[in-house]
C-alpha cells in the first residue's frame, strides 16, 4: 500500500522513496512465497500422519493397561493362595486359643454356690457339746503358727481334731451384731499359708490362679496373679462354705471371692 501511494503522488514524486518501496515490496513477495510452498509441502504430510500418530498412542496406552490388569491378576492370584492357605490352618486348629487344663480336679468351672454353713455359738460360762462319735475339739492354734517342711504339726502343737486334710483350723472369739452372746468362728487356714508379718486382721493371703468376675456386688474381680488378703468376715453368720472374705493388695477393695480360684502362700 505504500509503494502504490507514491506512485499515485502526482504532486511530488520521491524517486528513493518509490525505489525503496519497490525493494520492501519484493523481499515480502518473495518471504509469503517460500512460507506458501512449505506449507504445501508440510500440511498434507501433517494430515496424512494422523492416524499413525493416533494408533501408535493408542497402542502404547492399551500396552500399558494390560501389563498393569496382568500384574493386579498375578496379586490377586497370590492373595487368593494366602487366603486359602489361612482358611486350612484355620480349620485344622492352628490358630485355636490353647486352653490349659486345670491343675486339680477341685477347680470349678464356676464359682461355688454360696451356701451358709452353721457357726459355733458359746455363751460365757457355758461348757461347749460333748463331740459325738471319734470326732474331737479342735484345738486353738496360735497366730504364728508355722508348719515344717512335712506339711505336719510340730511336736507340742499337733491338733487332737479330724480337721480337713492339708489345712488346719483356728478359733476365734466374735462378738455377735445382733446383741447375742460371742460367736466361736473357725476358720480353714490352709497348710503352707504364711501367718507371719501379716497386718491385723489378716488370717493369711492367696494368690489368684484363675480369672473370676463377680456377679453379686458384694464379690471380688481379680486377674491371675493377683494378691487378696484372707481376713474376718464382719458378721461370723455371714460365712459361706467355699468362699473368702478378702481385701486386694493391689486396690484394697474388699469383698467375697470363691477359695478355690486361688492357692495361698
């Protein structure tokens, strides 16, 4: 357009102006020339790539899934052998809880039923019953008695009365709740209980040997291996056949326990 004006410029012509001109003209004829034949060259060699182009993504990306479903099938192969493998072990006991069996054939698999057992009553100045048959009195042992190693009475101490076998047995004087004379209570102490050094009040202590969970509220809970404290019941008439009255170390909570959940040391 500027070349076209100078030369429409009747007024005053620029011979450099238009020679100029003519020269940009040309170098811009000849630059849209060479773009022209290269695009004509390029652009139907560009379309014609196209489907090439496209397969050859396509294909990679589909090689890519099928190596990575291959892969996910071989895992899950693997957990499928896992777990057939676990379930066998499983049905054949493998993982089953090992339950040991019980030391002696006195222990319960529940508690014992709490049952009042009858109390030896005496009233001052009173003389106690004549013992029917073999049976004897037993006689009071002291505190701090200790057992050889035998498990037997020392010479002097020995016992004149059918008591139960492995234990001996100790008479204490209570006084009644309910107004009454004083209550004789005799009380079981196993033998080879420990009776020294012990707080007062205490008879003796046990171990936990098994778990118990108390199901009145009056009871003990407590775990293997846990230290209870044997002490007197608090109303003698109270005593039940089978079950202590004791404190825990551990929580000094105080309560009924079954005896045979536990050994006493």
């Amino acid at each position: 357009h500027g070349y076209e004006a100078l030369l429409n410029n009747t007024k005053k012509r620029d011979e450099m102006k238009i020679a100029k001109a003519k020269d940009q003209l040309d170098d811009a004829r000849k630059l849209y020339e060479v773009l022209n034949t290269e695009l004509h060259e390029e652009l139907p060699s560009l379309y014609d790539s196209r489907i090439p182009f496209l397969v050859s993504n396509s294909q990679t990306l589909c090689s890519a899934e099928a190596l990575f479903h291959v892969e996910c099938s071989k895992v899950h192969g693997e957990l499928e052998a896992v777990m057939e493998k676990l379930n066998k072990e499983a049905r054949s006991g493998g993982y089953n809880v090992k339950r040991h069996p019980p030391r002696s054939p006195r222990t319960p698999t529940s508690s014992p039923t709490r049952k009042s057992i009858g109390m030896v009553h005496g009233s001052p100045g009173s003389s106690p019953s004549k013992p029917e048959g073999n049976q004897q009195p037993y006689e009071e042992i002291p505190d701090n008695y200790k057992p050889n190693e035998n498990g037997e009475l020392s010479p002097g101490e020995e016992g004149h009365g059918g008591g139960s076998p492995g234990k001996f047995q100790v008479v204490k004087t209570a006084s009644n709740p309910h107004g009454g004379p004083p209550t004789e209570v005799v009380y079981d102490i196993p033998v080879g209980a420990t009776t020294d050094d012990l707080p007062p009040g205490v008879l003796y202590r046990v171990r936990a040997t098994y778990r118990y969970q108390k199901e009145d509220v009056d009871e003990l809970s407590f775990d293997i291996g846990e230290i209870i404290q044997v002490v007197e019941y608090e109303d003698p008439e109270d005593q039940e056949e089978g079950w202590l009255m004791g404190v825990k170390e551990a929580t000094s909570e105080k309560g009924l326990f079954p005896a045979n959940f536990t050994r006493p040391i």
